[in-house]
C-alpha cells in the first residue's frame, strides 16, 4: 500500500462533518434537538478552522524542511 502524506485539515473538515451528519440524524430520530441554527454553523466552522489548520500546518513543515538535513531514501 502506497504511503500518503499525514493531511490535518483534511481531518478537520471530516471531523467537522461527521459531527454535522450525526447531529443531523440524532434530531431526524427525535434523540436529540438541535439549539437553534448551531448545526448550520459547524460545517462553514469547520471548514474555517480546517484552513488555519492546513496553512499553519504547512508553515511549520516550511519552517522545518530548511533547518533539517536531507533524508535518505529508504
């Protein structure tokens, strides 16, 4: 299995919408009601924080790709 670079906004943005779906289907079943527009707002939240995530995630690895030593093919 081909190895894939470790993406955390990616992971945000699913976490977001799986919390989004399961608010979603808890209040279809009557498990549990959704406050007001709260289930609306996590998915643009979320993709929002999946931006910051991402950019500040490639800033880091700019950051470190100058001050490590090349790595050897394996």
């Amino acid at each position: 299995m081909k190895r894939h670079p470790f993406e955390p906004g990616r992971l945000v943005s699913g976490a977001a919408a799986l919390a989004v779906g399961t608010g979603y289907g808890l209040d279809a079943l009557g498990l549990w009601h959704a406050p007001g527009p709260w289930l609306f707002l996590v998915l643009p939240a979320g993709l929002l924080l999946s931006g910051i995530t991402t950019a500040v995630w490639a800033a880091a690895r700019r950051q470190h790709g100058r001050d490590a030593p090349p790595r050897e093919p394996v």
